[in-house]
C-alpha cells in the first residue's frame, strides 16, 4: 500500500516489520534493541521517515521524532496524507513537550488513561528549586486566573448598614482607580452569543429580575468604571444594567454573563515567549515556567519549565505552587498579554462564560508544593 504513494521511496533495511514492541517489552533489553536498530538504519539509509505499523510500536518510538532530521509516522497518516487529509499525531507532540490535548483524554475510557497517560505524567520531574521570576500563564491558565481574582470582584452588592463601602468585594473601594494595566479593557456583554464559532453559554437576552441584558464597560485603560449591578441598588448605582442572576435556589445577584478582557496591544504567542526569554536572559536566569492548565490559582496542572540556554527545551514537571498571584499582581506584575483570548464556559448554577488572553507576569514564585495527600478509602464504593 504504501508502494503507490506518489513520491514515496520505500528503504529496504535491517529493520522490517512484523512485529508488535508489546510483545518485546517483557524480554530484558530487547525492545530498546530494536528501537536502536531501527533509527540507526534509517540514518545509514538517510531516510527523512520512520513509519510504524502497530500502535504500541508507534508509542515507544515518538518520542525520536525530530531527531537526526527524521520524523516518525505511523503508515496511517502517511495514507491520509496522500488522499489530501490532514493527519495530525497529538501524541508525537505531547511526547516531545507539547500539552496533551485535553477533550480527547476526557473522551477517552478512564482504563486508557491510566494505562497510557497517568505513567508519562508521573515520570516528570518535581520542582525542587524555589523560583523567582517572570512565568507566562496560557490564554486558557488566563481564563482561570481572571475568573477567580477579577469576575467575582465586580458584582456590586449592598454592604452591611453602618459601613462606608460602596459594595463588597476586593474592589469595593477602587471605583476609578487602576486594577489592571491600562493596556487592558473589561466588558461583559451577555448579548455575545458566539465567539469565533464557538457557543458562549454565559449568554442571555433577559436577566433573572426581568432586565434586558446589556453589554457594560466595567475596566477601561485598566481602571475600575463600573460594577455590574441588580435591581438591589449600592450607592452611586441605583439602577440595574440586567445582571442580576439566580441559580436554581437562592435570590438573584450580581454576576457575570460573558466576560471578556482584551489587550490594546496584545501580542502573538511566539512574540509572548520571546519577551518571557528575553526577561530571563536579562536577569541571568537559566529557565523560565510556562503554565498551560491550572487545576486551581495556585495549582498548575500542566506546567513546563523552558531552558534559555537558546535550545528551546520544554520540560513537563510536577509538585509546583504557584505564590505571589493576586489582585496587586494583575495590577502591577502584568507585563504583556495574548491577542487570542479563550473560551472558558463555565456550566455551573449560574451559566457563565470567560474570554481571556495569555499573561505574562513579571514576577512569580514557583515551589514545590507541600501539601500531603489524603489517605485513600478503606473500602472500595458501593455497586
């Protein structure tokens, strides 16, 4: 089959299909013998392409890929390919450092994931070295960051009889004052009903008191103009803007509907890692953290440690804490952010949606989490 592919050079070698590499790893030293001896033949032979036939031989040998100038394929993309079908292979990225992808894992059977995914996961290397310095969140670690020190914080509800505040909240008394950096704008608009394709489910025509809903310009130049609001005035804001909202039980309140932040000057994401790098370089740092998902504010789930020594190596590693993310740090340790936000729906009580872009901070710790695990149950769940 792979005979009739237009300009496809088959190299015969020392290396011949035929087996599966499961059915090698149980003799001592023999798959990694012919993992050897396959790659050294397709250097001799100066192939550009190692194809794979099994899927289990597949998994063992893409971690090569890119190395010595030579890509490995299994023969079904080289057949896709052909036809005009875009074939790409997440797991020859992850392997080599790139973010698993992360719908396809949950799509998966739990036995797939424990058996193929978990035992990679847990060979990364833990943080040992507490860090100081720049770290450049994804737009996707941007949704939750800004979600959990920014949305809460702009519902605008009446504080207690006898206070002087204007509402609750980190930002009850930042009412035109600076809470980000004046290259970023805030707007919740819950008339937003898509956003490059894809479905916000924060959106909504009528609030839950019977408002219209309306867009509202809530951060301009970085600075704090406006709360959302109910029907439950706070000084200075006696009348609703369509953002009160209930959940199943409970009273309406104030929440956010789609909320998106954007940057004036936002940058791609090649230019973000160069300006990371160029930060670490300027400060004689030998790496620098990149977060792709959190599991938390200060829980990385998938974070990578990046050399600069110009080679550009990601490394995945574990046990890290995030310190030093909070509302002072949106204001003043945000260096630059994303062009391209992402889309957070977030399919609680209250349907809420989140548009956020990449952050890079000027000034994080990294260290090694201490938290100790709990001690698993006695018995196993009921049937």
């Amino acid at each position: 089959m792979l005979s009739l592919i237009p300009g496809l050079e088959l190299i015969e070698g020392p290396a011949h299909p035929g087996h599966m590499c499961s059915g090698l790893a149980t003799v001592p030293g023999a798959l990694k013998a012919v993992i050897s001896e396959t790659w050294s033949a397709a250097i001799t032979n100066r192939a550009d392409t190692v194809c794979t036939i099994f899927h289990p031989c597949h998994r063992e040998i893409a971690a090569l890929d890119g190395r010595d100038n030579i890509r490995v394929r299994n023969w079904v993309q080289l057949v896709a390919e052909a036809m005009g079908i875009e074939a790409s292979d997440a797991y020859v990225g992850w392997r080599n450092g790139g973010a698993p992808d992360v719908a396809a894992i949950e799509r998966a059977e739990p036995s797939r994931y424990q058996t193929l995914i978990e035992p990679e996961l847990r060979k990364a290397p833990l943080v040992e070295e507490e860090y100081h310095g720049p770290i450049l969140l994804s737009a996707d670690a941007g949704v939750d960051t800004l979600r959990g020190l920014l949305a809460g914080g702009m519902a605008a509800t009446r504080p207690r009889l006898g206070t002087e505040a204007r509402t609750n909240g980190p930002f009850a008394s930042s009412f035109h004052a600076a809470i980000l950096p004046e290259f970023m704008d805030v707007v919740d608009d819950p008339t937003m009903k898509s956003f490059n394709g894809k479905g916000l489910v924060g959106a909504y025509d009528v609030d839950d008191e019977g408002v219209v809903a309306q867009p509202v310009k809530l951060v301009t130049a970085g600075r704090l103009e406006n709360y959302l609001l109910s029907r439950t005035p706070v000084r200075g804001f006696p009348v609703s803007n369509g953002h009160g909202r209930a959940g199943v039980t409970g009273p309406s309140q104030p929440a956010i509907g789609v909320f998106k932040i954007t940057a004036s000057n936002g940058l791609s994401d090649e230019e973000l890692n160069q300006k990371l790098l160029a930060m670490a370089k300027d400060r004689g740092l030998k790496s620098v953290y990149y977060v792709q998902t959190l599991g938390g504010l200060a829980a990385p789930r998938l974070l990578y440690r990046i050399s600069t020594d110009g080679s550009g190596k990601r490394e995945l590693v574990r046990g890290a804490a995030l310190e030093d993310i909070d509302q002072r740090a949106l204001r003043s340790s945000v260096s630059a952010a994303g062009r391209d936000l992402f889309v957070g729906n977030f399919f609680g009580d209250i349907p809420q949606t989140v548009l956020a872009p990449a952050l890079l901070f000027d000034d994080v710790t990294v260290r090694r989490a201490n938290d100790k695990n709990g001690k698993l149950p006695f018995y196993p769940p009921p049937e």
